[in-house]
C-alpha cells in the first residue's frame, strides 16, 4: 500500500514545486542541440560574455538566461556528442558558476544551483 501512495505523492510534490516562482525544473528547460563542436565552443563562449563585469540591476536577467542556456546544453546531446568539449566548456565556466552562486539574487542563485 505505501509503494502506491509514493507516486501520488510525488506528483503532488512537483505540483506543489511547479507553483513557485522562478523554479524550473528539467521538464521546464529546453535541451540545447549543437551541430559541431565549433558550435558549442562559440554558445559557451558568448554565455561567458555576461559574467565579465560585477553584477548589477542591469545584467543579472541576461545572467539568469546565461545559465538556464547552460542547462539547456548540459541537458542536450552535447554531452554524447562532445563529452570533452562540454567538459571543458564547463571547466571555463565555472568562476561565472561560483559567482552565480553566491548571488542575492534568489532566481539566479536558484538556477545555478540546479545547473546539473
């Protein structure tokens, strides 16, 4: 009888999850298909451009939009494709990672933290 109830608890849980704002989880971020490895070099490194400067009221969305992209590529072929260059391209990302993280901006900090 518990191996029942756990499923509709779930699903009670997501929507309770669903409801708060600026949550996303992987059903709401867009998997991310590059064509080459050139491709994915270039998404990774126009991302980065967002994290040259300090943080402000002006930049932090086109952060946020940064970061979700960077989910979206993790959640997409990338990682079958180009393991190694993926890899790399996070290894490069992960100063504007910890920055993101440490964030007050709660939805920014929010994404980054789901970033896996």
């Amino acid at each position: 009888m518990m191996e029942n109830s756990k499923p509709q608890e779930s699903n009670q849980l997501m929507k309770l999850i669903s409801n708060i704002p600026c949550y996303y989880t992987l059903d709401n971020i867009n998997a991310i298909d590059v064509s080459n490895e050139f491709a994915l070099e270039d998404t990774a490194s126009g991302l980065l451009l967002q994290f040259e400067w300090k943080e402000s009221e002006y930049n932090w969305r086109e952060r946020e939009k940064c970061i979700i992209e960077l989910r979206g590529l993790i959640r997409g072929t990338a990682y079958k494709l180009h393991p190694t260059i993926l890899a790399n391209c996070i290894k490069i990302s992960k100063e504007a990672i910890a920055k993101t993280c440490l964030s007050l901006r709660s939805t920014l900090s929010s994404n980054d933290c789901q970033l896996c």
